[in-house]
C-alpha cells in the first residue's frame, strides 16, 4: 500500500505523449538490426560505469555461442509451491510457438507464454503463487500488439545475443512491452503495489512503425523490486518522429538501469514517487528525459549525446511544478544545445519546486547548460566542462538557520577515495554470468533441496554453497520456497543468483528467542576476507520469528572488490505459506495495543539486515527490505495486515565503503536505516515509510532496547525513526525519501494541509558529518533533528504532497 494522493491519468498525459518536439540531430552511422553483440558493447562501455572490468568479469572470455545461455539450457526443476499441479516456472517462448524469424506474428505466442497455467493477469489483484521467468532465446520476434506483462514475472532474454522484439508496421497499441494493462477501470494494478518483476537482456524496436505513430517501447508504473536492465531501444530519428522509448507515469519505484535508447521524440518520458536510474545512455533524440512529475528521482551514469534537449523538468499543472526534485551526478551530456530546462512561466509555485542538486556532470558543446522559464541560468560551451556542484532550493545549516541558494553555491562532495573508481562513484552492474557455461551452475534442487516451503532444506543448501565454492561452481537455487531451521552461511568466494525469486524462509525454535538473535542467512563470519556476488533471491520468515536476523553481513571485502547484492530482497509475512497474512495478523486499529495484547504470531523478526562492525566493502543495488503492510495474494484484496519487525537495516561497518543504490527499508519498528560508527557510505535515492500501525504502539514496543545493537530509545507514543546516523563521517545521501503516511492507519496526518503530524521527527543526525541531498518527507512535523534538536520544520518546505529540503550538509 502506498500513497495515492498524487495521480495523474492516461488522459492528463495525452498532450505530454503527442506534443511536437524539437528537431533532433541524425546519427552519422546506421545502427544494425541484428541482436548482435555490439549493443553490449555499447550499453557496457557507458563511462558512468565505474567498474567496466569487475561489471563485465563474466563476459572476458570468447563471445559465446548464441545458443550457449546457461538460462536456456539448464534443466528447470524450480517449483511454485502453491501454484498447482503442473504449473510451469519457466517458460520459453518457442516452445509456446513463437518463431522468432521476424517474419511471423509471434504476439500470441509469447502472450501466451506468460498467461499460461491460471497466472496473476490484469484483473488479478495480486499473487506470489504463479512466479514465471520467460525466456527468449536470440532471434527476432515480430509483434503487432502488446505483450501484456503479468505479476511476480521475469522477462528475461540471451544477454551475448539480444533478442530483438519489433514492432511491425501494422501495430496496434500504445505501447510494445505493457508492464500495466490499462482497463476499463484505470491500470490493471495499482501501480504502487507491482513488486517483485523485471525485464532484461532484450532489443525494443521501433523502428518498422511509421515516424508519426505515438508508440513507446516499454509501458512500466511499477513500484519497489522491479527493474528494467540491458536493454536496448530503436526509435526513428525521423525529423517528425513521435516514438518513446519507456513511459512510466505513476508508481513508487524501483530501480532501473543499463539501457541505451537511439531515436524518437522522447527516449524517458517518466514520473513516479521515486526513483533510482543508473547507466542509461541516449542517442539523437529529440529530448532525452521528459519528467513528468516526481517527489524525489535520482539520476546517476546518464550519458545523453546528440539532442535538442538533455533533461526537461518544467513540467505544470493547475499552476504548480509537478517536478518536486532531481538529483543528477556523475553523468555526461554531449553536442546538445541545452543541457537541462526547469522551471515554467505558468507556475505559481510551490517556492522549492524543482530542487535540483547536480554535481560531477560533463558536458561537451552544449551552449547553455541550465535554462528556466526566462532563459539561461547557466552557461555552456561549445567545448569541454564539468559542472562539479550546481544547486537550488532550500538548504539548512546544522543550527537550523535556512536559506534559499540557487548556483555553484556549495563545494562538490569531498569523495573518500575508496568510494570512487577514476572520477565516478563505485558501481558494478548485476552479472549475468552470460559466458559461463551451464556445467559451472550448481543446483539447490539437485543437491536435495526440496523448496516445497515444508521439508527441511537447511542442510541441503548449506551443503550446496560448501560444494559450489570448493568445486568453483555457481549455486543456483531454482525456484520455490526453502524452508530452513538453522543458519544457512554463505562463505567467501561464493557466486549465487535464483530463479524467479526463489525464497529461503526461516522456521521454528532456532529463530524464536529475542533474548538471542540468530541470523537467517550468515554472509561469512566476522571479519573474514573475501567478497560474494548475490542476486534475484528473497529471503523471509515464517510464522513468529523474534529472534531472527534476516541477513548478517560480515565479510571484510576490499573497496577495490566488494561483495555485491543485486536484487535481493527482505519480505517478512504478507505472502502465501509466510503463516503471517490476513487471517493471522490483521491491523488493529480499534484495539489499544500493549505490551500484554500485541498478537505473538505476528512477532516476525528480530531485524531485518546488520552489516556487522568488522565487515566492509559492500554494494547493494535495488534491494527492497519489506515487512509487509498488507497481504499480497489475491484472495486478500490487498487489505492491511500488522507484523511487528524491531529493527531494519543496521550497518555499524567501523571501515565502511558501502554503497545503496536504489535501496528501501519499510515498517519496522524502531528504525528503518540506522548507521553507527560507521563511514563512507554513498547512498542514491534511498526511500522509507514508517510503521503504518505506530503510534498504536509506539516505537517503545514491541521490541525492548537492546544496548548491545545501539537501539534508540524514545518517549511514548513516538514512532520510529526513518534514518538515523551516529558517531559516522562522510555519509552522503543523493536523494532520500522518508515518508510517514499513518497514524494508526489512519492517512488524514499526510495529507496536504492537514499539518503533517503523523510523527514529530524522521531524520536524526548524532555527532556525524553527514551531506543529503533532496531530502523528502511526508507526515513529518521535523523533517532534521540534529543531536536532539529540531532544526527543521514541514511548513517552509511545502512542494505539493511531500516537503523538500535541498541540501543539509554538517
């Protein structure tokens, strides 16, 4: 459940979608339109990634034979426990009847291939029974409608020969990929409740529908644990051309990256609560990004060349900017006339619209970098420049004195040089593994492991990743539910990534006792060297679990190699065989919660992530650590549940060198993110939301203080905090949403003009030197309080639903 106080319609969009842009440049050469190799290349080769060598260490060897994907050819035993006799995980689109020759119609084919076997479809409000991974081997698939996405489901193509989707002359529709089916009813789901999807490894092509069809490749509101990755767009660069290349217009993301986009009137056209966007590349488009609206958007490795227009924020309706705020760093944009427009002369407001923060952006022959309603704010050139810190809005010192700034006003940030690689933050993008072949992968079913979410599968997996690291393998847990009693430990060197988010869930008396916590899933032991690549899995509990830690990290990893999680996620109840939905858990509200009636059952977990104080170096990207606010499954309608989590992420690394892309943490009790003694940790677009049951109880229950975790303490009746840092140096925030949208489930203390009293204070910075830039919050009386002292209040930075303070630094 999320906010659904901002909204705009298909039909609000309709002139943003058929609007005449400018004229945009050509491309010197022709771009080939075979699913060739050379488009990896491009999209990997994007200088805002910082890590080219770690990013493509699974594609060093010889180029792979285009039928030699492991995905494609290793043998598929994944279960979904409660999807029904038969039911199919993963499913090739051939074997459906597609033909992939680009001469036959395959729409129906791979529509099928996805709705197969009674999956969660438009009009299904929500399943994590029917997951489904569908897999497109190399070739070129005509379509001449959408392919209509489905819930809890992968699109996943050969990443050493991408396969081409093509739109073909003849196409019917507004959109070639439709990840949100529109219905006489609006959006088949309510885009703030898609989780758990992705789409990857693929060519979008546009390019056989006439210039002046208004058609976009991929149609994507979505919201937390989706992505969209490797993939490529092909557009006319028609002078008359309206094709988009993706078009997102409600949602609370979410995480996309690695995309390269040639053509069209538009490559993003895009708005959402928030988002994290990283390595996209645009060529010759007439305006690379167009925002429609957003609270808070990170931007990070965007390389726009050959525009009219880089990045447009301007935005309006009904007089206000709809653009609330945008962080853009380590980015490059070249021979484009204007690097980014904000502002509108029809807009009255509000005053901190548009904040804008940019810092570390190249730009090359682009004669006027930052332009508003009236004209140019900051010149460009027709040669070579970096804009190192450009900003506007509002900006707080530690004593709470504010001020409005608007320029290079501001130092950029004082990067500690294990954070960077050559003049860009760290970043490494999720492998793929595409040149390992098929006998390198290790099966979790194989092994034993049973993932039917009732046997016993502790010792099979512990026995799979010993196995897999002596013998050099990859474990792969294929998909299902593994219910585990015991820590499952995930030792240094080991490389594991799941089928359609297999889930490891803890159960019984092991995880039971709180006076112990005990961890679910134990990344090393305590200050051991050595790093880990972990992706596309979930881990979770069963049933009362109050002394379960979900994920303990402790492996001292190098800042040159840090481990890495890439779309790996925490969900605590809400789901089918979690023994914590509707019927166990249901909110309460009515009833005064204590300490003597909160329902034990719903006692779900101890905490959800420690990154203990011995370990370092690590990446997480697109990592969503959920305690359920509702029940997911179908039968439930998405009505609310009440799970009772102490604690969210907690990272006391004393090293530190850790960096959350596109990261969430939600519904916990005592804090979201807290950070103690800590240090270099870079942050893009983090994104909160308080206990929706708090104040009733408050942050005082159920979980006791336990000195030993540096737990906050709080007078009655207050709610937990979104983030808390103490005792830590050089943490930077580019972009954060904290957002407290209840009071006992009650919404009116979020709502605009309603006095955003849903809790007192949301940020706490203690005896830390800290940089945030767009700090959002909603429901927050205090939006900083700095070593106990309120510093800065809602009411001067109203922008629409949420309140924006640009920059805080101390």
């Amino acid at each position: 459940m999320r906010s659904h106080s901002f909204f705009l319609s298909l039909s609000a969009l309709a002139s943003v979608c058929s609007g005449a842009a400018v004229a945009a440049s050509q491309h010197n050469g022709a771009i080939s339109t075979s699913p060739a190799v050379n488009e990896l290349v491009k999209l990997s080769e994007h200088p805002g990634d910082s890590s080219k060598a770690a990013a493509l260490s699974d594609r060093a060897t010889a180029p792979a034979v285009c039928t030699d994907y492991w995905l494609g050819k290793i043998a598929h035993q994944g279960l979904a426990p409660y999807g029904g006799a038969g039911y199919k995980v993963f499913r090739n689109v051939k074997d459906y009847g597609a033909k992939g020759d680009g001469v036959t119609d395959d729409t129906a084919a791979i529509n099928r291939a996805i709705s197969d076997g009674n999956r969660c479809g438009p009009g299904c409000v929500g399943s994590t029974k029917t997951p489904g991974i569908i897999y497109f081997p190399p070739g070129t698939y005509i379509v001449s409608s959408p392919i209509i996405d489905f819930y809890y489901t992968q699109i996943i193509g050969n990443p050493s020969c991408l396969p081409v989707i093509k739109a073909s002359a003849k196409f019917s529709g507004a959109w070639v990929l439709d990840g949100n089916q529109y219905g006489a009813n609006g959006l088949a789901w309510s885009a703030v409740n898609v989780f758990w999807r992705q789409v990857s490894n693929l060519v979008i092509d546009l390019t056989g529908v006439p210039a002046t069809t208004k058609l976009a490749g991929i149609h994507w509101p979505t919201a937390q644990a989706t992505s969209l990755s490797n993939i490529v767009f092909r557009m006319s660069q028609a002078s008359n051309t309206m094709h988009q290349g993706l078009f997102i217009e409600e949602g609370s993301g979410g995480f996309i990256g690695d995309l390269v986009f040639y053509g069209g009137a538009q490559a993003l056209v895009i708005g959402n609560q928030q988002f994290t966007m990283r390595n996209l590349t645009i060529y010759n488009a007439k305006t690379a990004i167009q925002q429609l609206w957003s609270w808070g958007w990170t931007y990070q490795g965007v390389s726009i060349n050959n525009c009219q227009l880089g990045f447009d924020f301007t935005a309006v309706k009904d007089g206000g900017l709809l653009v609330g705020s945008v962080v853009i760093f380590d980015s490059e944009i070249n021979n484009t006339p204007v690097g980014i427009s904000y502002g509108n002369s029809g807009a009255s407001g509000p005053a901190v619209g548009n904040s804008l923060m940019i810092e570390n952006v190249k730009i090359k022959n682009v004669p006027t970098a930052i332009r508003d309603a009236a004209g140019t704010v900051l010149a460009g050139t027709t040669g070579t420049t970096t804009i190192a810190a450009w900003g506007r809005g509002h900006t707080y010192s530690a004593s709470g004195a504010l001020s409005t700034f608007q320029g290079a006003t501001f130092p950029a940030s004082a990067r500690p040089a294990s954070v960077v690689a050559g003049a860009y933050y760290y970043t490494r993008s999720k492998p793929s593994y595409a040149t390992v072949p098929v006998a390198q992968f290790a099966s979790a079913r194989a092994f034993g492991a049973k993932a039917d979410g009732v046997a016993d599968d502790t010792n099979a997996i512990n026995n799979l990743l010993a196995t897999a690291l002596a013998t050099g393998k990859i474990a792969f847990f294929d998909a299902g539910i593994y219910r585990v009693t015991n820590t499952i430990r995930i030792p240094a060197g080991s490389r594991i990534t799941g089928e359609a988010f297999p889930v490891i869930m803890s159960s019984g008396a092991f995880f039971a006792n709180s006076a112990s916590p005990q961890p679910v899933v134990q990344v090393g032991t305590s200050g051991a060297g050595g790093s880990i690549e972990w992706s596309n899995m979930i881990v979770s509990t069963q049933g009362a679990q109050p002394g379960a830690i979900l994920i303990q990290y402790n492996l001292a990893s190098s800042s040159t190699t840090p481990s890495g999680m890439w779309d790996v996620h925490v969900r605590v109840g809400g789901f089918a065989g979690s023994n914590q939905q509707l019927s166990q858990c249901p909110k309460t509200p009515g009833t005064s919660l204590n300490a003597n009636n909160i329902p034990k059952q719903c006692l779900a977990a101890f905490m959800s992530m420690h990154v203990t104080k011995a370990s370092s170096g690590l990446l997480m990207e697109n990592c969503w650590i959920w305690v359920a606010d509702h029940d997911v499954e179908a039968e439930a309608n998405n009505a609310q549940i009440s799970l009772f989590v102490g604690r969210g992420l907690l990272i006391e690394s004393a090293a530190g060198n850790i960096w959350l892309y596109g990261t969430s943490v939600e519904h916990h009790q005592r804090y979201q993110y807290q950070l103690v003694n800590t240090r270099n940790v870079i942050m893009g677009q983090i994104q909160t939301e308080t206990a929706y049951y708090q104040t009733n109880p408050g942050a005082t229950l159920p979980f006791g203080a336990v000195a030993a975790y540096s737990d906050p303490t709080f007078a009655l009746g207050n709610s937990g905090w979104g983030v808390r840092i103490v005792g830590s140096t050089k943490i930077f925030a580019y972009g954060a949403g904290l957002y407290s949208f209840f009071k006992n489930y009650d919404v009116t203390c979020s709502q605009i003009g309603k006095g955003a009293n849903c809790q007192p204070r949301i940020l706490s910075v203690e005896n830390s030197s800290v940089r945030f830039y767009n700090l959002n919050t909603v429901g927050t009386t205090n939006q900083i309080s700095v070593n106990g002292n309120d510093i800065a209040n809602y009411a001067s930075n109203v922008n629409g639903f949420v309140h924006t303070i640009a920059l805080f630094r101390m």
